[in-house]
C-alpha cells in the first residue's frame, strides 16, 4: 500500500543519539578464533565417534577438520571477501561430491540413521565419507555464526552435552568438554565491544576447566548417591501424577522393558481369594511375550499355533474346543491322575478393584471355573507341588483323552519349539558372544549358567538409572548398567534360554507370597495385590508341567533364591522331557534346523513369505526410512526458523514503521470486516467514515490518529513521539472494535492472514 | 535469560545425569552451579575498578549536522572488562529525553573510546547523561550496577548567518549608543575592497569598480570604535517552550547579532535572568559564546529586560519590536526568505 512507505530516514530524526560503529573496530584474533572452532569441531567429532553404531577413520578426518578450521577461520577474520569464495567452492565441492558418491552417501546416511535410532550394526560399517562431506559445511557456517551470535554456541552446543546419556554416547567425556570449552570461547569472543576479548575468553575457558576439575572432584565418588537423589525426586513426582491421574490403580502392563526406574505407589489393585492357603508363592500371570524386538515383547499367540495344530489333525477335541483343552490340559491330567497323594484342586477367584477387564490374571496348572463372578473370575488350580501327572495311570474311560492330549502337547511343543527359541541376535551382539560357545548338557546346566551370570552381572535394584532410548534395555542391563528389576531380569533369562535353544517365555502378572494372605471369617483367605506384587519371570516348557514359572529375580535383601523349576535341584535326575522328546538343542542354536516334520511343511512356506517380508523391511529401513527420520527433525526445525525468522521481520517492520504499520493494520482490518472497501487513508471524508464505521470511537482521536499517520507517510518531519504513540494506541483500539463484530470464521481468517 | 537458561541446563543435566548414572552430565552440572556464583563475583570485582564517562564536558554542533561525543570506559584492574552496559540519555531542556543503551569495555589497565553521535535538530543545550551502569562479567550472565552519574553538554548553534540590516539614518536604531549614518557612502570611511563574497550586501557594492573590472567588488567599511547597538531580549516563558521555538529564537537572535555586528563595533543583548544582565558581542566568537550563556541559563528564571523607548526588543515569539510595537515577526518555515534586506 503506498500509503504506507516505509522512510528510511525516520529513525534517524526521531532519535538524536545513537551510538556510532567504531572505526577502527579490531577484528578478533584469527588464530585464537581458530582455536575456539578447531575445539569445537574436534570435540562434535569425538562425540559423533563415541555415539555406539558411528565409526569413521580417524586420521584423515580429524587432519581433514583441522585443514577447513584453519582455511575458513583465518579467511573470515582476514579476508571476509575470499571467505565468500571459499564457503560457494566448499558448497560446490560437497555437493560433486553427493552428486558423484551419492550411492555410497545414502548407504552411510543410512547406517548412520541406524546408529542414531538404536539399531546398531555388531560390525559398524564406515561413514567416513559423509563426515568428510560435513566438515566443509560445518567448517563454513560456524564462523559467521558464532561472530555474529556469541550466545548461539552454548544455546547449540548444551542439547548436545545433554543428548549424550541418551545417545549412548558413554565415552563421550572429552568430546562434552572440548564442546563445552569452545561454546564458552565463542560466548566470551561473541562479545561486540573490544575490551580484551581474547583475554576473557581464555580466562573463562580456563575457569571452566577448572571449575570442571573441581566438580569432578566432588561429583565422581558420589555419582550413585547423586543419582538416588533424582530418583528420590522423580519417584516423588510420579506418584504425585499418579496419584492425581489415577494411574496408580493400573495393573500389570504389556511387554514392553521398561528404561526407567520402578516407583511403587501401594495401592490395592486386584483382590485374590483361594479356599487353601498355599504352600508356595502363587504367580498369576497377565501378559506372555513371543517375539522380543527392539525392547519390547510381543504378545504370545498361542491361538494360532493351536488352530494350525487344528487345522493339521482335524481332530475331534470335543465341547471345550482346542484352546480350553490346551489351556487346562495339565490341570485336567494332574486331576484325573490316580493317586491319593495328590490333593483335590484349590479354588481361587480374582476380582478387579479399579481398572476393570484390563488383563486377565491366570494361576498355573489351572481351569477356569466361573467368569465374572463378583466382578472377576475363578479358576480351579494346583500349586506346583501337588502337580503329580502319572500320563501311565488314569482311569481307563479317560484313556483316550490321555492320548488326546498327549499328541496335542507334542504338537504344541513341536510348534513352540521354534516360535519361542527365536531371539533377534544381530541386535544382541554382546548377549550372542556371551552365549557362544558354552555347551551344556542339561537343562539345570543352563539355569546355573542363567543364574550366575545374572549373580555376577547385575544387582537388583528398582531404581537402576534410565537406560538409552536407542539401545536395548536387556544388553544394556547385562553389560553396561548391572543394575535392574523383574523385567530385566526375566527378560534377559527368557532371552538367553532361547539363545540355547530352551523354548521360554517373558511373563508379567502377579506374584502373591503366602504371607500376602489373611485368614477371612468364612475360611477363605484374601490377599489385596499392590503394585509391589507386580513381577516379571519367565517360563519354560516342561513336559509334565507345561509352561511353568522360573523366577530369576533375586530378592532385595540376598542373592539369586527364587523359584526353580520342578527337577532343578536334582540335576542328575533332570530329565524334564520325560517320555517325549522334547529336542532341546544344548548349543546355540542354528537357525533353519527344524525340529519335526510337522514342522515343515509350514517352515518352509512360511520361511519363504518372512524372508520376503525381510528383504522388503530392510529395502526400507535402508532407502525411506533416512528420508523420512532426516525429513521429521529437518522439516519442522525448517519451519520454526522460518517462522522465527518471519516473526522477527515483521516486528522490526513494524517497529519501524511506526504508526503508519498500526494503520496499514487497521486498513486491512477494515478491509477484511467489507467495512470502506477501496479507502486508503488519503480520502478527505475518510475519518468521517471511519467514525460512522466506528460508532464507539471517539471522532477527534481518529482525525488526531489520522493526521498522525499523515505526517508520518507525506510530512516533511516525523509526527512527535507523542503523536505517534497516540496514532499507535487509536489505530489498535480501532482495529480491536473492528474485530470485535467480525464473524468468528471471518475473525480466524484475518487473524490467520495477519500472521502470514 | 542467560541466568534461567543455565540454571534450567544445569537443571536438566543434573536430572539427566543422575537417571542415566551418567557422570559427565552430572559434572557439567555441578560446574554450572559454580559457574553463576563465581561470576557472580567476578561481576563485582570488575565494577570496583570500572568507570566510564565522557571525554570532554562540552561539545558543540550547528544545527542540522552532527556531533561527536566520545565516551570513555577507563579499567583500572588486572582483569579485562568485555562489556559495560550504560544507559545515555540526551535531551533538551524541556524536552523528553531520547536515549541508547551503549556497550563498552577495556582491556587490563587501559582506556577504550567509543562514539556516540548526537543529531541536533533544534538549537540549544543538550544535556547527555549517563543514567545507569552495569558492569557485566565475561559471559555476560551478570550485571553489576555501578553509580555513575556523567554529565556532559552539547552546545547546538545556528547556522552562521546573519540579517542584512538596513537602518535608516532618519529614524535610526534608539538603542544604539551613538548613530552614525549607516548607508555608506561618502561620510563613511572605506577601510578596503575585496572580491564579493555569499552574504555580501548588495549596498557595500563598488559598483563603479565592479563595472571596471567585470567582478564584484565590495566596499569594506572602517567601524566606530565607540559604535555599540544595543538589543533588549524578552524571554520569558522560556521554561515552557517547546524546544524547537526557542531554536527558532536563537537563530533569529545570532542572525540579527550577526548583521549588526556588520554595522556596528559591538552589540549589547540585555537580558534578565533575575535580574538584568548584558552580554556583548564584538565578533561572530562573541556571539557564540553569548548563545551559549543564554543557554546555560536556567530557562525558569529568564524575563522580559526592559527596553527604554526606542530601544529594540526580540521576544521569545521571535517578534522584533520597538516600543511595544512589532516591526518584523520570525517565521520557521520563511527564516531562509526573510534573510534579504530587513529594513528597521
């Protein structure tokens, strides 16, 4: 709008002082400038190089950063006009590079994304390449960055310092502290005054070594009581907003390990209520993991196995159908097994206190009696001691049964065998190593192994640390941190069975001790289930038992004493696959080795369709996957520069055009109201209108306003300080009266308009 | 914000570090909490040997143009200061102040000048003011106030121009101690000619010899030593002008003084500030020096110095009068036009 010009020249006579830019301004030092971004360069590289995943050749590229530090450095403080040429021929020469060697960019870019998401390669392969393709870019931009923004270097440099613990980034330590150097040095120099800059800068970059030393002093002998103390802080704030949201009454979750601490918030989630009071700890189990990927266990099928085992044998699995046979097929063995010793079963119901029908909390070696009976479920069960199945010594009418369900649980194992012995090794490179190569001779031989290397490894805690969001919790609980609960170590004994080919399962669900009960009136006994009862372990298939629990959380006070399997402490007697051979591969396991011939018909259809799958997976974690990882952090971190920037441009617009802009505002407010379409402010009736328009304005501060804004676009002098501000404070007034009656959809669309 | 941005980092890695067990982060962390307080003192120490002021206590401009004024930051400690923040106001008397936020610092044991540039719209005194200090420390988290009340001034003076006066020897100028005839010519005596120059009057003209040579020539006058114009200056209400009407003043003032100064060996400017006060002018040095008595004036007490009859009056309102009645009145926007012949 020409109405609306902005004069270059109105600052300058409206203000009678400014400061004047010094003539002979001295340049910063180039050689101690140099310095500052060789630290800083230096120390982004040793932290790209300590992230785990990221490998590159350390000779060519720390002598690569060193040659552009020093070129670009020296130019822009010595010679601003080659550094211009220098920065387009670096551009050009990056981007030959990415047009000549971009098959080899996307294959490093691609590792790299890997690296960066948690999914690390056992060999990590090169991105030297890329790097070396960086350091120009980075080289470039730094200078010019830093000198113009002195603040910009700390603001960059502490998500960085602060990303390291969850990029895995454990070695990083010189890396954070040349990083950290160098963002001081950029602060002290960024300063535009020239008072012994260089000096400062030195000086506090020494302060802060040793302010660091001082620290370290202090903080390396406290580092786990440090810790305590955020538990301790977190712990209190979770259970605040668990208790505010409610969440404390959730149960038992899915299968997912957790990276975070344990916090207990005691309250009553479940109710249990038995006929007996039991002998052993009772496990109830809610969620069973199949597939472990990536940290977290996927829900176990075993639906599908019984319909493929269904739909192989057509058999005639009666009223209760293939599921329910499976389901209480131990149970309905160990109940019709004759003999006296064995007691009759006990009756437990379960009954939900808040969160109602979120899982399904199942006793082993049991039978579902009723549903839904006050407000849950009840079972028949046994304890594992009463569990005595003689397979030889049934009653004869229930001889057919027998034969029934002992194909169904070869069938079952035959299938199980190979589902739940899969474990994604090339993710687990550390945990393969320490598997491979042991050779044992029976399944107690494994537990031991399991147990010991737990004992030695780790140490329970439920407050371990977070582990990194990219890494896997199991490894990192084994290897690195040593300090975990249930989850971990359920997860890792799940994990390592299967790595010795043992079928096992990760379950989570409820532990009830025996103490947990109290006698009621009736004779019955009642436990309330908290979330302390809540537990992880893992449960193997044994034949006379079926999946049974094998607790290898130790105890918080002591070491590993929790619940064995039947058979474990008489190892010379293991022999846990009776008559049934149950085909437990007593070395790691080869993959493609198929167990029976049931097997494999499906393996092998199967294994073509999942290594197709595989081939697909892997087409897209290598080409769209980059893209779209790269495309969600650049994209929307384009936009907020953007729109910083817009912002920022249309303020200063705007504070520059003083009341002419508040004008040009209430114009385009008119405008967009259908209010003195075509006026522009230089009609001689347009305040007249404008009052008429404005009912509620008051006429002479508009014609004040107006003549304000007139003097500011065609006087020969500025209005007075005085006058613009009035014009400021009437156009805005004005403009908000005009919103006021402007239909909502109308109001949202100027408003919208207004920002663009 | 750089304070709640490293508290909120230091914030943050402690938290990060202590659930990741990771003790760099925790480090880090606790060397920012010694970071604030450390220069927090550093801040203070640099204030104690920090000062800045300005260079010279007075400065002077024409209107219209610039001046420089340069501002000194004198660091009398072994340690550099990398930054002062001083807040400088300039201002008219009467007039709202305008003011910059100005950064400075020196190294170790030395002296840095910067410079400010003051723009001088309006004649008059422009009192520069150093309002607040802070001594920052090296990554400029803190800032240490420091008193420092710095004044310097800035004289503005009109363009040196001056009226082209035409007195009439029959009516004459009352207020002159004596009158001669003021029209050239025979009874005057010529001191010397010389080439024409901008501002010449047309009278002081030889044209017999301009005609000669081709050129213009004027007529150099000798002055009476004992021929003093007097002129009476009414200022009141001098304390509530705007500052662009007493610009308006001072310039017709100079302008007039300069054009008397052409006529006469001095020139009397009778003023009251309490009580009656002169000043006198006998060279284009004088006047300014006159201006700037005026202006450091206290406006409050200017009044109206009383003429005796027939003497000349120059009111605030740019009016010039004798006896009460206005002979000529000062416009801003025709100051360049009326700069012709005035006749009085």
């Amino acid at each position: 709008m020409i109405f609306i010009k902005h004069n270059k020249h109105e600052k300058k006579t409206e203000k009678i002082i400014t400061s004047r830019p010094e003539r002979n301004a001295r340049n910063n030092n180039p050689l101690f400038a140099f310095l500052v971004l060789l630290c800083g360069i230096f120390g982004l590289l040793l932290y790209f190089a300590s992230i785990p995943g990221v490998y590159f050749e350390k000779a060519p590229v720390y002598a690569a950063a060193a040659v552009w530090c020093a070129a670009f450095a020296f130019l822009f403080y010595r010679g601003r006009k080659y550094f211009y040429i220098a920065s387009v021929c670096a551009a050009a020469l990056v981007l030959l590079t990415a047009v000549f060697c971009r098959g080899l960019l996307a294959a490093q870019i691609d590792y790299l994304s890997d690296a960066l998401t948690g999914a690390p390669a056992a060999e990590p392969p090169s991105v030297t390449l890329l790097v070396l393709a960086a350091l120009p870019v980075i080289s470039a931009v730094l200078p010019p960055i830093t000198a113009a923004f002195g603040s910009i270097a700390p603001i960059a440099a502490s998500p960085l310092i602060i990303a390291a613990p969850m990029l895995g980034a454990e070695k990083s330590a010189p890396a954070l502290l040349l990083i950290a150097v160098s963002a001081v040095g950029s602060l002290a120099l960024g300063s535009k005054e020239s008072g012994g800059r260089e000096k400062a800068a030195a000086l506090s970059c020494a302060l802060l070594l040793v302010l660091i030393a001082v620290s370290a002093a202090f903080v390396c002998p406290s580092v786990d009581r440090l810790g305590e103390l955020t538990n301790a802080a977190e712990g209190k704030i979770f259970r605040f907003i668990a208790e505010k949201t409610g969440r404390s009454a959730d149960m038992v979750q899915g299968g997912k390990v957790s990276r975070f601490n344990n916090y207990l918030t005691d309250r009553e989630q479940l109710i249990v209520q038995i006929t007996r009071y039991p002998k052993e700890p009772i496990y109830l189990k809610g969620f069973v993991g199949g597939d472990y990927n990536k940290g977290e266990w996927e829900a176990a099928d075993d639906t599908s196995i019984l319909n493929d085992i269904q739909n192989k044998y057509q058999n005639n699995w009666g009223i209760l159908g293939i599921t329910n046979t499976y389901s209480s097929l131990f149970f309905s063995m160990n109940l019709n097994t004759i003999d006296d010793t064995i007691p009759y079963p006990a009756s437990m119901s379960v009954r939900y206190i808040s969160s109602e029908g979120k899982n399904y909390y199942v006793p082993y070696y049991s039978r579902v009696d009723t549903i839904y009976v006050y407000g849950g479920y009840r079972f028949q069960y046994y304890e594992k001691d009463d569990m005595r199945i003689n397979w030889n010594n049934v009653p004869r009418m229930y001889e057919p049964k027998r034969d029934q369900c002992l194909n169904l649980r070869a069938a079952y194992y035959a299938e199980a065998k190979d589902i739940y012995t899969r474990v994604p090794e090339n993710r687990l490179p550390r945990l393969r190593a320490l598997c491979e190569g042991k050779e044992f001779e029976s399944l107690a031989e494994i537990t031991d192994f399991i147990k010991n290397t737990l004992n030695e490894r780790t140490e329970y805690t439920q407050t371990p640390g977070w582990s990194t969001p990219g890494g896997d919790p199991v490894e990192e609980f084994l290897f690195d941190r040593g300090r975990g609960y249930c989850v971990h170590y359920a997860s890792a004994a799940a994990l390592m069975y299967r790595m010795f080919g043992v079928p096992a399962r990760y379950v989570t669900g409820y532990m009830i001790e025996p103490s947990d009960f109290e006698r009621q009136k009736y004779g019955t006994y009642n436990a309330a289930l908290k979330d302390k009862n809540a537990h992880a372990w893992v449960e193997i298939f044994l034949q006379d038992y079926g999946w049974t629990p094998v607790d290898m959380t130790p105890p918080e006070n002591g070491e590993t004493e929790g619940e064995i399997y039947p058979g474990y402490s008489e190892p010379e007697k293991d022999e846990p696959n009776g008559g049934i051979n149950l085909n437990i591969n007593l070395i790691p396991k080869n993959r493609g080795e198929s167990g029976t011939d049931i097997q494999e018909n499906i393996e092998n259809t199967e294994t073509a369709e999942s290594e197709e799958q595989i081939r697909d997976y892997a087409a897209y974690e290598r080409t769209e996957k980059p893209i779209r990882t790269a495309a969600k952090i650049i994209l929307p971190l384009a936009l907020l520069i953007a729109a910083a920037l817009l912002i920022t441009r249309k303020i200063r617009r705007k504070k520059r055009a003083g009341c002419r802009a508040e004008f040009a505002y209430l114009l385009d407010a008119l405008n967009a109201a259908g209010v003195m379409r075509g006026y522009d402010g230089t009609e001689p009736e347009f305040c007249e209108k404008l009052s008429e328009a404005l009912p509620e304005a008051d006429p002479s501060a508009l014609r004040r306003a107006v003549a304000a804004v007139m003097t500011a676009a065609y006087g020969k002098n500025p209005p007075s300080g005085d006058d613009n501000a009035f014009a400021i404070k009437t156009c805005r007034g004005a403009v908000s009266m005009i919103r006021k009656s402007m239909p909502i959809y109308k109001r949202f669309v100027f408003t919208i308009k207004n920002i663009f | 914000m750089k304070k709640i941005l490293l508290v909120l980092f230091a914030a943050a890695a402690f938290y990060l570090g202590g659930a990741y067990r990771f003790t760099p982060l925790l480090v880090f962390a606790a060397a920012v909490v010694l970071l604030l307080p450390v220069m927090f003192i550093l801040s203070r120490v640099l204030r104690k040997k920090t000062d800045v002021r300005f260079a010279r206590p007075e400065y002077s401009a024409e209107k219209g143009s610039e001046a420089v004024v340069s501002v000194i930051c004198e660091n009398g400690g072994k340690l550099p200061v990398t930054r002062c923040r001083a807040d400088i106001s300039a201002a008219y008397p009467n007039s709202k102040p305008s003011k910059i936020k100005f950064q400075i610092g020196a190294d170790a044991n030395s002296e840095q000048t910067k410079e400010i540039e003051i723009k001088a719209p309006c004649c008059g005194l422009i009192e520069l003011k150093i309002e607040k200090l802070n001594v920052c420390d090296w990554l400029n988290i803190f800032a240490a106030p420091k008193k420092c009340g710095a004044v310097c001034h800035a004289a503005v003076y009109p363009k040196e121009q001056e009226f082209d006066l035409s007195l009439a020897p029959s009516q004459g100028m009352s207020g002159f101690a004596e009158r001669p005839g003021l029209r050239g010519g025979s009874d005057t005596e010529i001191k010397s000619l010389r080439e024409y120059e901008h501002g010449d009057s047309a009278r002081l003209i030889h044209r017999n010899l301009s005609a000669r040579t081709g050129e213009l020539w004027v007529k150099e006058l000798e002055k009476q030593a004992d021929f003093i114009a007097e002129l009476y200056l009414d200022m009141s209400g001098a304390d509530n002008a705007e500052p662009q009407k007493i610009s308006l003043f001072y310039e017709v003032l100079s302008a007039l003084t300069a054009g008397l100064l052409k006529n006469a060996a001095a020139v009397r400017l009778f003023y009251k500030s309490g009580e009656e006060r002169r000043l006198t002018a006998r060279s284009r040095g004088d006047i300014r020096a006159a201006l700037l008595e005026l202006y450091k004036t206290d406006p409050k007490s200017f009044g109206a110095a009383e003429a005796p009859s027939g003497g000349i009056t120059l009111g605030l309102d740019c009016i010039l009068s004798r006896d009460g009645k206005p002979i000529k009145k000062f416009r801003s926007k025709d100051f360049d036009a009326e700069n012709g012949v005035l006749e009085i």
